[in-house]
C-alpha cells in the first residue's frame, strides 16, 4: 500500500496541485484537499469545526467540531456539524448540540466545548456525542466529559449531564497492594514537579487516588468503537499527565468502571485512536499550549495493553512541530481498500475560527507503522477502491 500511494502521489501532485485552485462561483467543486489553507464550505465560509471527528452514516460523511470564535476561547454558540460525500466539499448543516440560553446549565453560554466526538450505536439506533467540557466561568477547573444524545446524525443533539469518569473506581490491574500504596501518597510531599521522586509517585498514582473519590479529571479525548462494537473514551486526565481509556456501557452513555491508564506521567493529550489489520495505534501531542509539539505514537495488541511507545509518526521538514498542527481523530475513507485520513488542526489563537486544517492521507510502513508526510495537496480520489472494515 505504501508503495501504491507514493506512486500515485507522485504522478498527480502537479494535476491535484492546480485543480485545487479551481473553485467555482460559491466556493463549489472543491476537487482536493490543501492542507494548512482556508476550507471554504458550499457558502464560501470557512468551515468551523475544531478538534473534531468524522462519522460516516449511509453513504455521507458527518464532521462535528467545535464551533469557535473570532475572538477569545469560550464556546459562544456548541457544536457544529458539516456532511459530504466526497470528503472535499463540506454544508454547514448547522449547530449540532447548542449551548443553553439560561443559567446555571453545565453547556450554559461560555462554558468550553472541545474536542466533540459523535458515534453511532447500533443496539439503540442513537447518535451518541461525547466531549471535553468545562463549566462556565472555572477556566479548566472543572475537567468534565458532556454526553449528548440524537435520533439523527445532524441532530439537534439532547445534552444528558456531564461528569468525571469512573468516580469510585481504581483501573484494571491495580492490585489491592498498589492501592493501599497509592493511598498513603499526598500531593503536599511533592511540592516540586518533575523531580525522580515525583515522577515515580505520579506513577505509582498520587493523583489518581486524589480523584478516585469524585471521578477521573476529563479534558482532551476522542472515541473508539471496535469491531464488536464496544466504544471507549480516551481522555487525558490526571492533571493532562496521564491517559486513560475507559469502556463504555452498551448504549454508550456511561462507564462500565473498567479503565487503564496508559503512560503514567508522560504528558500526552490530543489523543487519536484507530485499529488496522488487528493493531491499535494511538497517536498523540505534548502538552505545550496553542504551541505545536512533537507528537508521539504508541501500539498495542490490545486497548487494555501493553503500550508501547513508537517514534513520532510525522516524517520531513517540520515534523518535529507535526507540520505546525495537532492531531484530532483518524478515519478510514468507506469503499477503498487502505485509504485513512489523519485530521489535525493548525491552531491560531488570535482567531480560533479561522484556525486552519492539517488533513493528510497516512502511509504505512514497514510492520504497518503509519507514517505522515506533508502534501501541499491531495484527493480522497487517489486511495484504490476496495472493501470497507478496519
């Protein structure tokens, strides 16, 4: 497949770079993908969507993501949603999952909404929307997950309660031994970060059983629905130095309590989750702000573990910022045989809503490593058809 896909690359990069700049009257007939350049949707606008996700549901294609100011960094309107069916040409279909008018609601106006991620549970036929939120007025206090619910894939979605994760409840494989240990840590004994003895408590779980009592902090994440079609919440928690990935119940508004932490004090938030050919792969970024990092790669035969951690799967100039982007989900493109696409955004804090998008198509390697090289410009039209399925 790595082969196929730079040999096509190779012989349409001029053609895909010139029949990008041909756009009709009403920003129509987009017919590639410009990493790092404006989006225009079918009005011309360009499409606000951050930290989104990708759903596909009876032959369209569904992009939620945040729905971002001009201006600061409060969510002002919810979440918005776009569908297509070439994954080029994007309609604004509208607020998805909107914020409350009045007060005192957890999604009141200028709470934060990040990262939203919507999924389709087969059981109940229900559209079920999970995200980062933080309360109004608290900054990243509050560290929660809001769950939503719709009948249809453009919604309006039915905010159901926000939380944090797994209140009462200690991860798979936590021995009562390491309990008991983990309960005799205090943070007051490890005033200084970063040090030997830090690091090995925030291992061993200094802030884990600080969050026991009420639930796991919650804040950038994504969702997973496996072949079986169990879902799972991956969430950066234990103040953004450790990431856990949690299962969720059947209808998938709730946890089953059964939870792993995976690299206790490594830093990683912005995590993006996809299996292939019975492989796991998460990718994910440090934690440095607006400011692009290095992202980090980790496999697994199985979501409960081991993980094990990769070298960044970003490849030439810039890849030691990710192409000045952050990764946000990953999706494989229906009806091609090896097509998957990374989405990540190229974040402007002056001006969220204008913040550029970084879609590249993945190579794989050898051992089926993914690999992510910068294309000034692609199309979904160059992976080879081929059937659907991880």
């Amino acid at each position: 497949m790595a082969e196929t896909l730079q040999g096509v690359r190779k012989r349409w990069g001029a053609v895909l770079a010139t029949w990008c700049l041909a756009v009709a009257a009403a920003a129509q007939g987009l017919t590639c993908i410009a990493p790092g350049g404006e989006w225009p949707d079918s009005k011309g606008e360009h499409i606000n969507a951050h930290g989104g996700g990708v759903l596909w549901h009876e032959g369209t294609y569904y992009w939620y993501g945040e729905n971002r100011p001009a201006r600061g960094f409060t969510t002002e309107v919810g979440v918005e949603v776009y569908s297509s069916t070439d994954l080029v040409n994007w309609t604004d279909r509208g607020v998805a999952l909107a914020v409350s008018a009045g007060p005192g609601s957890p999604i009141e106006r200028g709470c934060i909404m990040e990262r939203p991620k919507v999924v389709y549970n087969r059981s109940t036929g229900k559209f079920v929307m999970l995200f980062h939120l933080e309360l109004k007025g608290q900054g990243y206090a509050a560290a929660r997950v809001g769950f939503a619910v719709s009948d249809t894939p453009v919604g309006p979605f039915r905010f159901i309660r926000s939380l944090r994760p797994n209140a009462g409840k200690w991860p798979d494989g936590f021995s009562r031994r390491d309990i008991r240990r983990a309960k005799k840590l205090k943070e007051a004994d490890y005033k200084e970060w970063w040090t030997p003895q830090w690091r090995k408590a925030i291992a061993e779980g200094l802030l884990l059983a600080r969050d026991v009592p009420g639930g796991q902090m919650s804040r950038d994440m994504t969702v997973f629905v496996d072949d079986d079609g169990k879902a799972y919440h991956i969430y950066s928690s234990e103040e953004n130095l450790t990431l856990h990935l949690a299962e969720l119940t059947d209808d998938y508004l709730d946890y089953t309590g059964k939870y792993v932490r995976i690299a206790p004090g490594g830093q990683n938030e912005a995590p993006v989750l996809f299996k292939r050919n019975g492989v796991y792969w998460l990718i994910t970024s440090g934690c440095t702000g607006w400011r692009p990092n290095e992202a980090r790669m980790f496999r697994a035969e199985s979501l409960w573990g081991p993980w094990e951690q990769l070298p960044t799967p970003f490849e030439g100039a810039d890849a030691a910022t990710s192409f000045h982007s952050q990764g946000t989900y990953m999706f494989k493109v229906e009806g091609t045989a090896d097509g998957w696409v990374f989405m990540a955004d190229r974040w402007m804090p002056d001006s969220l809503r204008y913040s550029p998008y970084v879609w590249l198509p993945v190579v794989f390697g050898a051992d089926g490593v993914p690999v992510l090289r910068w294309a000034d410009s692609w199309s979904p039209a160059m992976f080879p058809a081929g059937a659907s399925g991880r």
